[in-house]
C-alpha cells in the first residue's frame, strides 16, 4: 500500500503505523528528529477528520512523541499544526511537526516557529526541489536554505531506526 503525504508518496520514509495515522521522518529537518504525523486520509484541516481518525490521529501523536523525545534525548517538544494555508500549512494534508528540543539548540527558543513559517520550510517547494534533483531538471530559483534536503537513503535509515525504537516502546 503507497502512503501518500499530500500528492507525494512516502512509504519508504514511514516509520509508525495505525489504524488511521502514521509517522514519517522529515525531508529537511528544523533540528534533528523532527517527524511528521499525519492521517492516512488526505484532508486539509483538522475538522475533516472523523471522529475516529481524530482520536487516532492525537494518539499516534502522543506515542510518537514520547519515543522521539527519547532517541533524541530532547528536554522538551515543540508539537504544532498548522491548520489551513493562513496558518502557514505548506502540503494540503493534516500533518503535525514533532520536533525535539534541547538547551540553546537555536540562538532563541521562539526562532523555531521563524523556522517553521520560513519559505525555506516550504516542503512542497523542497520535495519538487528533490523530484528535480532526481530527474536533472533544472531547479526553480530559491534563496539558500540552511537545511538542505536529505537523501532518500538517510530518511529510509531513520525510518527503520525509529520504527525499531517505536516496536520496542510500545
């Protein structure tokens, strides 16, 4: 079964499953361990989910968290959605940013949501930057970002890393 984030499918990237949710790891990163939740179901906004897909949802949210907290050793998380394009959502689809936090990780602890609302975060921009790389297109302009996309082998290996620790956790 292709699991699709948006229009992109992201099987390989997944690292936790449910009856209505998974975990994906992050093309371009804000910090190191920052994962995606999403719902299966293709929906934009968090009052399209079902009731059911929404108590999954949150739920895969909560264990998800709790074992990224601990591979990653964060002190703390920042969990976020963002609900509709005002809100800065960039790819159509429900998804929630878990990301690991630890002392003075940023210059200041808010810069993440600079970070989070950034063009350079825009992960529909990032993945046609990739679907360029692969097939030599030339790629739009854009500013240099800080985070550049990873490889489809280094987001396989934390995949497995992190479906191994989820297995082990729960």
């Amino acid at each position: 079964m292709s699991i699709h984030f948006g229009q992109f499918v992201v099987t390989q990237q997944v690292f936790f499953r449910s009856k209505h949710s998974y975990g994906l790891v992050n093309l371009k990163p804000l910090l190191p361990g920052h994962v995606l939740v999403c719902p299966y179901r293709v929906v934009s906004r968090v009052s399209d989910l079902s009731d059911e897909e929404a108590a999954d949802f949150f739920l895969a949210v909560k264990k998800v968290s709790g074992v990224i907290e601990k591979v990653y050793d964060a002190q703390a998380l920042n969990i976020a959605i963002q609900d509709g394009p005002l809100a800065g959502q960039s790819v159509p689809h429900v998804h929630c940013h878990i990301i690991p936090r630890k002392f003075k990780d940023l210059p200041n602890v808010d810069d993440i949501y600079q970070l989070i609302d950034s063009k350079d975060g825009d992960l529909e921009l990032s993945f046609q930057q990739m679907k360029n790389l692969a097939t030599r297109m030339p790629s739009p302009d854009v500013p240099d970002s800080i985070r550049q996309p990873r490889t489809l082998e280094d987001m396989v290996a934390e995949a497995q890393l992190l479906e191994s620790q989820m297995k082990a956790r729960l």
